[in-house]
C-alpha cells in the first residue's frame, strides 16, 4: 500500500483553496488535503500534521507567501513548496524558487498543469522520506555496530539511548572511564533530528581554566592579549547540532555560573561583548564523576546539575558485562588488525577465557588497549591464553606467577596459566550454579571445548548445581 501524503494548501481566499483541494484529493485516494487560510494558520498546521507538500498563495494579508515559505523551510527543510501566484506577480514567484520553493503555479489554475505539478511534488517528497530514512538506517547501523555487546546491561543502554534520541532535552551521561560515554553520546546525536548538524565534542580538563571560558562562548576582537580576530566559540559552531561537554564535572565555578545561563536562556555572551546571541544546540554532558558528593562540597553548582540531568544515561561498567569481553575482543582484534594492515589473527578459546577472567578497572578503553599489545607483540595468527598471560603487566599476571614454584620461564608460566584456568571455571560454575551451556555462552568458549578443560581439570559441574 502506499503511505499516505499531507498536503496543506493556504489561500485567503476560501472557494479558489476549497476548489484547488478538491481537485488535489480527486488526483490520488492516498492524499489528506488540509486548508489554512492565512499565514500563521498555516505554520501552526505545519508543526500539527507534518505535510510533506505546501501549496500557498503569494499575495496573502498580514504574513505573505514568501515569509511563510521561509518559515515553513526553517522548520521543515525537506518541505516541498509549490507557490500560486497571479500573472503580474511572476518576478515575485521566481524569487521564491531562490529561495527554495521547488514549483510555481499561476492562477487560474489548470487542472492539468496542476496534475503534473502534483505529481512531480509527490515524487520529489517520496524521495527525501526515502533518503531520510536510508541515511537513518545507516546512522543506526553505524551507531549500534560502535556498541558491541548482546548482555542485558547493553541491551537496556541501547533501549535509552533510542529513547533520549527521539526528544532534544539535554543529556547528563554518567559511567566509569572508559565505559563508551562518547560513544553513548555520539549514538544520541546519530539517531536524533539533529543527526545532519554538527556533532562538537569538547574535552573540558584539557582546556585551560583561562580560555574554557572563550573556547566556550568565543570571544571579541581585543577581549583579551592575543585575542586579535574575534572567535564565535564552540556552542554556535555546535549551531543545529549537539555539543558534548565530556568531563562537565572538572569546568570552574565562574563557567558553570555562564553554562547555567546558557540552558536557562538557550543564549551565550562572548568574552569581552555587551551582546548575546541567541544559540540553536542540543546539550549533552558526560562525567565519571559523583556530582551529587561535588555539590556538598561546593566545588558544583546544584542548580546546573539539575539543568543537566533532565535525562540520565548510565554506562555499565565492564565487570557488569563479563559476557560481551569476546565479543568486545573479538571485534578489537580485527579493528586493530585492520589498522596494522595485518592479517587476520585469532583469539583461542584459553585466550577468551583468560581476558573474560581478567580483572578490567579501566573498562572497555583497557581491553581495546591490551588486545593491540596482543596483537603487537602475539607471534603468528594465533593468539592463546600463555600469548595473553605473557603480554599481561597487570596485577593478576604478576600475583599468578608470582605463586608459581621458581624453575624454568616456561614451566612456571604454564603453571600460571593453569591457576588462572582453574580459578576462572571455578568461578564460572559457581555463577552459572553448574550449567555448562550457560557457562560457555558466558566464557564466550565453544561447549566442547569447556567440556574438554573440566575434564583435564577433573572438576564434576554437580559439585555447583546446588
């Protein structure tokens, strides 16, 4: 079936738009003609019944047809307009496509001129809802594809953050490092209406307290030494789009107080300026820190807290999400493989099994980082756990070997990697109360291949059922 299409059609003059609706209707049995009969009638249909098409008389009292085009553009872009004109208002039409009506009709009107133009009108906004929502998909296949993770943590990210996309209120994003708090935030912005606008992100901790200010808001030609042209700063370069204050946690007192005005009045002031300017952008904070415990302290601002936390986005931790590290793994070692211009390496079983055990205070971030020292320092295409456990500086490496009886280099790792193996399936049995297949859907390792370690192991799953 086809989808159904609006069309508004504005005229002052009431029997000339009910008779060019009519004619609309008859054309095709999938169209909803709607009237208006001025300007601002008009735009207040347009924000009700979203109409993919506008046909609008010219010469209208109060706001004209060229106003209303333009009006109806900023808020619709992909709005195709058509614009009736009279004989000696021609000139005034053709400005009109300049301005970004796609067609022109004058009156009297034609049935048969009108057909065409319809039917060329109806084609164009088929079109662009096509285009629309192909470059939708991609941006959500992009989006997810950056989210890797089927656990249920992951899932109920995924679910928020389709949620918070469709509305355009500011983002407070809050999670450990290296849990994907810009990735959260470049996913909102992908699948929000404000996808085709910029996306700035700003690093706050990494500008000094002295220019955050200016990089901020800009500043004025001589606002300050070394200020030699004026900047417009980074919200109206976010201008339709989203800025992501990553970090809003660490910004100073006197800039919270001016980022503050900002949400309550949607306007910045530059550095060294008398005037505001009005700003079009969406906010989305992110912190690893508790701004609750920096309230009590002073050290933030509670009224801006409440201004930033009108949505919340938790990212999970990775301990959370012990059952998406191969898949996480997986997907790094072939990312970074691409980089190197490398071929293809695999990760065994043992090797899987050794990173999901593995302790990970710096989340994500710190597994991406360890399999490219994996993949750097791994001989052949084939990386097992001794690969893991030997490229492992961390803590659990060093306690594990350091427990092994002192003799050969080999004979002590393979000691170490034995503990780990243990201890891991042990604690993986213990989870999973003895379910083997659930363990190996956790461990990310083939169910033969977990049966075939619990037999070296001799360890009975009954003694973890109950």
């Amino acid at each position: 079936m086809p989808r159904r299409e609006t069309v508004l059609v504005v005229d002052d003059q009431p029997d000339f738009a009910r008779g060019l609706a009519r004619l609309i209707g008859s054309r095709r049995e999938n169209l909803d003609v709607l009237l208006a009969g001025d300007g601002q009638e008009a735009l207040d249909l347009l924000d009700k019944a979203q109409p993919s098409i506008l046909f609008t008389d010219l010469r209208m009292p109060g706001m004209s047809g060229q106003e209303l085009l333009e009006r109806a553009l900023d808020r619709a872009p992909s709005l195709t307009a058509v614009m009736l004109t009279a004989h000696g208002d021609v000139g005034s039409a053709v400005a009109a496509l300049k301005a970004g009506a796609y067609d022109f009709l004058v009156k009297p009107v034609e049935p048969e001129t009108l057909f065409l133009t319809l039917d060329k009108a109806l084609e164009r906004a088929r079109l662009l809802s096509e285009n629309r929502r192909l470059r939708e998909s991609v941006a959500e296949v992009e989006t997810w594809r950056e989210l890797i993770g089927e656990s249920p943590s992951v899932l109920r990210l995924k679910e928020t953050i389709a949620a918070v996309a469709r509305s355009d209120y500011t983002v407070l994003i809050q999670g450990e490092s290296g849990t994907g708090k810009e990735v959260v935030a470049r996913a909102v912005h992908a699948m929000s209406q404000r996808s085709d606008g910029p996306m700035i992100c700003v690093n706050c901790p990494a500008i000094p307290e002295q220019l955050l200010e200016s990089e901020l808001f800009g500043h004025v030609k001589g606002a300050f030494t070394g200020a030699e042209k004026a900047s417009k700063g980074l919200f109206l370069a976010a201008e339709a789009g989203t800025i992501l204050l990553d970090e809003i946690g660490d910004i100073p007192m006197n800039v919270q107080t001016k980022l503050l005005r900002v949400l309550q009045e949607r306007e910045v002031r530059p550095v060294g300026g008398s005037e505001t300017v009005a700003v079009d952008v969406r906010i989305i904070a992110s912190t690893n820190q508790h701004l609750e415990e920096k309230i009590k302290d002073r050290s933030f601002r509670e009224d801006l807290f409440y201004r930033l936390n009108v949505l919340t986005v938790a990212t999970p931790a990775l301990r959370e999400r012990r059952e998406d590290i191969p898949l996480l793994a997986a997907h790094f070692l072939r990312r970074t493989c691409k980089e190197m211009n490398l071929p293809e390496k695999e990760l065994t079983p043992d090797a899987l099994g050794y990173l999901a055990g593995r302790e990970w205070p710096g989340n994500v971030r710190e597994l991406q980082n360890f399999v490219r020292r994996l993949v750097v320092f791994a001989q052949g295409r084939v990386i097992d756990a001794h690969s893991a456990l030997a490229a492992d500086g961390g803590p659990l490496g060093v306690t594990q070997a350091a427990s092994c009886a002192l003799g050969s280099y080999q004979d002590a790792k393979n000691q170490a990697l034995e503990a780990f193996t243990r201890s891991y399936v042990e604690q993986l049995l213990s989870r999973t109360r003895g379910n083997v297949s659930e363990a190996a859907r956790v461990s990310g390792l083939e169910r033969a291949s977990l049966q075939k370690i619990l037999k070296r192991l001799a360890i009975d799953t009954q003694d973890y059922k109950n």
